[in-house]
C-alpha cells in the first residue's frame, strides 16, 4: 500500500468555504464495519449512533487568533503564524518574508525579537512587554485553513471554535466537533453517555499532505497533548463494562493511541501528557478506541490515512464516494461520519 493509495479528486464545489448558518446542521454518513453498511443520517442526530454505557471523549484545546502581520524598522511586511503550544510554550512561528537571527520586528505598538531560526520558515520569537500568546490574541486574525482561499471573517472567531473549547494553544480546530451544540451534547448526557475530555494543541501539519510515497519516509508532526486522570478514569471504566470510547476526531483519537502504553501501563489511573507523533494508517490496531467521529478530509493526508486505518480501506473508499455523489461537503466547515 503507497501514499498514492489516498489520493482522489475533490472538485473545488465539495470544499465548505463557510459554515453552515446554523451550528449543527450538517449531514452525517454512518459506517458500520461488522455489517460492511454504510447509511446517511444528521449530525444533530449523532446520539442515535450512541448506547447507554459509552463514552464519549472531546479535545478541549481553544483556538488562538494565530496569524499576525509585522513589519521590520525597514516597513517590510513579515506575515507571523504561530504554532501551537509545546509542553506550555508557545514561541515558534511560521513567517513569510526575509528574516535572520536577531531581526526585530513591530506589531501593534510591541517589539519582538527572532531569536533564532531552528528550521527552514520557522522563527522563534520573544516579546519583552507582552506574551506572544496575549499579544497574538488581542491583534491577530483565526487562522482558518489555506484551502478555504478566503480571509478570516468575524464570523470564524465564534464558528472556528468548538463550544466547550477551554485551554488555548491551537491553530487549527478540532473540525469534528465543530457542529456539537450544547442541546446534542444535553441530548447524548440523557440517553447514558459519559463525557470526558482531553487536551491535544492542534497544529499546522494536520493540513499538509504527504510528499513521499512510502508511509515510512514521511516525518510526522508533532502535537502537545495531555489527557487528564479523571478521563483516565473514566476509559479504564467503561472499558471494564463493556461500553465504547467514542473518539470525537482525530485530534483525540492520535491523543488516546499514543498514550495507549502508559494509560494501559497505569491501569487507567493516571494523568498523561506527551508529544504525541503518531502516525497512524492501515494496518494499525487500534488500542484504545471503538468508534470514531471525524470530518471529510483531503487526499493524502495524515488524517485521511488514519480513518482508513479504523474504518477499512475499502469501506471507506465506499463511503467517500457516496459523499461525493451526494453532495456532501468537505474539510473543516463540512460533514461528518460516524464509525462503528
């Protein structure tokens, strides 16, 4: 199986450049891998797809406002994107212009300053009157992704955003949860489902597709994640009964897996944070989810690949072209499958 395996042709239509006008009313495909099934219901209907007993486990991470436009003393524009937090700090960012070690740059009445260039495109940066983080925050725009071909708009700053989102430190959104509203959340509560949350600082790399052919040359990115010790709890628990954790995303399904070993390790008793760098694909057995809920994604990517790896190649090939048939839309703003 190659990389090329997970390409396919997304007309420019079937992209959701906005959200829908009301949250929550996009359209869900339901795969059922022991009946090989595929079937379309609602994302407001999620908690049909849901059993008393199960446990249903959201990332809490809050996007930041990331992107912002300085300008050296020269007046060169330099467009700053910062990435998501690592282990607390949050100081790299992606730049676009000309810049070198020890540059200085003016943003809205502050100073900062590239420290250094670890790596091609990236800067770290430091600010001596402001964190990046509040500085980032009260001037910079959602960094919604590059293939919406659009600008940030004032209605991104609320829809751009899950609403439980608590901890700050994305760039980009946990997409899949992005419809969850507080009634189907009420709803899901009322028919026996536990909640439980994790952490995981979502990053750029989720949108990059791979450039290799071969999984094994491909460099994942990583992503600072922790899942606290009454999620912990809670997956040992439901495990014990007999229930399903239900991952909502991709973001919490690369959090649970990488921290399989220590939560299994620590019999579901303790706190665990990491880096997580999984790259998951067809032929990974899952180790601590059941079912998964998760958005269209993009040819060749990562997060394509590790819903191949849950649902079956070939059931998912399947159920993607059904989508296209059907209208569905895709990427963040779109629609949503359920997996069994």
């Amino acid at each position: 199986m190659k990389v090329s395996d997970f390409d396919y042709t997304l007309p420019e239509e079937r992209i959701a450049t906005y959200p829908p006008e009301e949250r929550g009313s996009t359209r869900l495909i339901v795969l059922d891998r022991a009946a090989q099934s595929i079937t379309h219901s609602a994302y407001a209907a999620q908690h049909e797809q849901l059993r008393p007993g199960d446990l249903l486990v959201l990332n809490n991470s809050k996007v930041i406002r990331a992107r912002l436009i300085a300008h050296k003393p020269t007046g060169a524009r330099i467009e700053l994107m910062l990435l998501e937090k690592h282990e607390g700090v949050q100081n790299l960012a992606l730049y676009r212009g000309r810049l070198r070690a020890g540059d200085r740059l003016l943003a809205h009445g502050a100073e900062l300053v590239v420290e250094a260039l670890p790596s091609d495109g990236i800067a770290r940066l430091s600010c001596a009157t402001a964190s990046l983080a509040a500085l980032f925050e009260a001037h910079g725009s959602v960094p919604i992704p590059p293939y919406l071909k659009r600008d940030a708009e004032e209605l991104d700053r609320e829809r751009y955003q899950t609403v439980f989102a608590e901890l700050p430190g994305s760039v980009a959104a946990p997409t899949a949860s992005l419809n969850l509203t507080d009634e189907l959340l009420d709803k899901i509560r009322a028919k026996g489902v536990e909640i439980a949350h994790v952490t995981l600082h979502v990053g750029l790399g989720t949108f990059l597709p791979i450039r290799a052919e071969s999984f094994e040359e491909h460099v994942m990115h990583r992503e600072f994640y922790n899942i606290p010790a009454s999620t912990a709890r809670k997956i040992g628990a439901v495990k014990a009964t007999g229930g399903r954790v239900v991952a909502v995303g991709t973001t919490v399904t690369r959090a649970l897996e990488h921290a399989a070993p220590r939560l299994l390790d620590s019999d579901f008793t303790q706190e665990v944070s990491g880096e997580a760098d999984i790259f998951i694909y067809p032929g990974y057995t899952f180790k601590i989810i059941d079912a998964l809920l998760t958005n269209f994604h993009a040819p060749r990517s990562t997060v394509l690949m590790l819903t191949a790896a849950f649902a079956g190649t070939e059931l998912l090939k399947r159920a993607y072209q059904q989508a296209l048939d059907n209208n569905y839309k895709f990427l963040s703003y779109g629609d949503s499958m359920f997996i069994s």
